[in-house]
C-alpha cells in the first residue's frame, strides 16, 4: 500500500501507544518499537478484513485450496495470541501492545486501498468516494490521540485512572497458585522500604513502619513472626502484600 501509508501508520501508532501506556502505567517508562510493529500489525488485519473477498476467492486461490490462505491468517492469529500473552509478564508493556494494535486497525480499517482481482487499486474507480470517507479512520485515530493527551496531561503522573485494568499489562503467575506462593509477581512489594523498631530493654524488633508502594505508611506488630533480622528481610514482600494490598 506504499511508503508513505507504511510510515503514517507505524509512526501514530507508535506514538499512539506510547501516549496509553504512560496513562495506564505513570510508573514506569516504556522503550522499544513494539507499539508501532503492533500498529503495523493491526494494520495487516484490517487489510486483511477489507480485501477478504480476494484473498479467499476461486481466481485467486486457483488450482489449489483456500486452505492456504486461511493457515496463513491462522497462524498470524496465533502470532498476535502468543505475543498478548508474553505481554502479561512482567516488564512487558502490553498497553503499547494492545494500543498499537487498536490504532493501527483503527487508522487502516479506511485508510487501506481495496484491490480487486487484476491487483488494481480500486479507490481510482471510485470518483464519489469523498476524502472523509477515505480517512475516516485516521482521523479518528488522531482525535483518540488527542484526547489520550489531554487525559495524561490532566493527570497526577503517579496514578492509573484505571487501577483494575493492571491485569491487561501483567497477571501474577501461576494464577491457580496461592498468591504467596507464584513464581512472579506485578506489584512493587520487591522494592518496599521498611525500618523495624526495637523494644527498649530487651532489643528485640517490636514492630515495623512500612512505606506502602502506594506511598502511606503503616506500622504493624511483629508478634508471632521470627525476631531474625535476615528472616525479616526475606519476609519484607510478603508483609507488603498482606498488609498494604490487602
């Protein structure tokens, strides 16, 4: 469908993607391309959508079996699945994943030419097809990024406006597991900040002040925890997540 086409669509979507992430993830800071590859991604699936008719039709697939055509979009479809669901390990954005994504059909749903048979593009053919009609969607696109902006702009840049849609970015795993008891975790209890208080006379840690991950403080007893500073230490997470997010 052209350069030009290639380049619009893999730049909005990149950027796009990155202008998501950062509303739902404020925390952390996302590198890599992976927004706009997924916005080619979804470009291909809208052209996909737009042009079905040729790709599974008896003139082109003559002399062998639609079959082929559709192991292909199979397997394209599994591409996307496998890639989503690495997305729900830690340090993997799945937002830009999922935001490039949604651009990248968005923007190509209208933007793409129709092909016919002889490989025509066939917009030429069409004179009454008006310039909105054409660039719906990337118009659309870019009012979405606009107003993603806005809304990134107009918030605190330490919280998601969205704290539940965590789980589309990261899933701790096993999920069947007890959660104390997963590989690997989504929240930020690893890097918590906590200082243990002694019992005057006997120095023996009596309680702990802990700064939450979402930034208050909480003090709790040690009463019916090992006294070991080491223990303590390994424990540390495990205090968080039962004390500040539960």
């Amino acid at each position: 469908h052209g350069f030009t086409s290639t380049v619009f669509l893999f730049v909005t979507t990149a950027v796009g993607s990155v202008i998501i992430s950062a509303i739902f993830l404020p925390q952390y800071i996302s590198v890599g391309a992976s927004g706009g590859i997924f916005g080619l991604i979804g470009a291909c699936v809208a052209d996909i959508v737009r042009n079905r008719k040729l790709i599974f039709s008896d003139f082109v697939n003559k002399g062998r079996s639609k079959r082929h055509h559709m192991l292909v979009v199979l397997i394209l479809m599994i591409d996307i699945f496998l890639n989503l669901l690495l997305g729900l390990t830690p340090f993997t954005d799945n937002f830009m994943h999922l935001g490039g994504f949604v651009l990248g059909f968005l923007c190509a749903s209208t933007m793409l030419n129709l092909v016919d048979m002889f490989g025509i593009q066939r917009f030429q053919k069409f004179k009454r097809m008006s310039f909105l009609s054409r660039y719906f969607g990337p118009i659309v696109g870019c009012i979405v990024i606009i107003a993603a902006t806005v809304v990134l702009f107009r918030g605190d840049g330490a919280t998601s406006p969205c704290k539940s849609c965590d789980v589309l970015s990261c899933v701790s795993f096993p999920p069947w597991n007890d959660y104390d008891d997963r590989w690997y975790y989504c929240d930020d209890c690893g890097k918590v900040k906590a200082w243990a208080i002694k019992e005057k006379g006997t120095l023996k840690y009596r309680s702990v002040e802990m700064i939450c991950p979402e930034g208050n403080t909480i003090i709790f007893s040690l009463d019916g925890y090992p006294n070991d500073k080491d223990t303590l230490e390994e424990k540390l997470p495990g205090f968080c997540r039962e004390k500040c997010l539960n």
